[in-house]
C-alpha cells in the first residue's frame, strides 16, 4: 500500500467516523463510542436485515477507530 492510499484510507476513517481530522485523540474516542451504541446490531430489533446493516456499520466503525486511533492527526 502506498502512502497516499494510506493517507487516503485514514481520511475515509475520519469521514466514517464523522470527525475532522483535527479532533483530539478523547473527542475521536467520544464519538466512536457513542457510534458503535447507536449502530450496534442489539439497537435494531429482530429483523435480520437491519441486524445484518447494523454489524457491517459496526464494523467500518470499529475499522476507522482502529485506524485512526493512534494515527497522528492529518490536516483536512
């Protein structure tokens, strides 16, 4: 992977995460926690395919998290 697809992929991450890429490192945790709440597949009753929505929003989140979470910060 080069690094302008790296720099692009922790742009995406910013985006999915909905935060700039000058948030701090607590406010990119806030919202990350409060996302995987909101998307979390339990918070879509018993229909399998808002379950399934769920878990894949889910798992970008958690994939931007992890991407970003202790990337230094890259300006917009």
């Amino acid at each position: 992977m080069g690094q302008s697809q790296l720099i692009d992929d922790i742009r995406r991450s910013y985006s999915i995460l909905g935060v700039p890429s000058t948030a701090s490192p607590e406010e990119i945790r806030q919202r990350y926690l409060r996302l995987v709440q909101q998307w979390h597949p339990d918070q879509w009753g018993s229909d399998p395919v808002d379950q399934w929505r769920a878990m894949e929003k889910t798992n970008a989140i958690h994939e931007a998290y992890a991407q970003i979470k202790d990337a230094p910060l890259l300006a917009s």
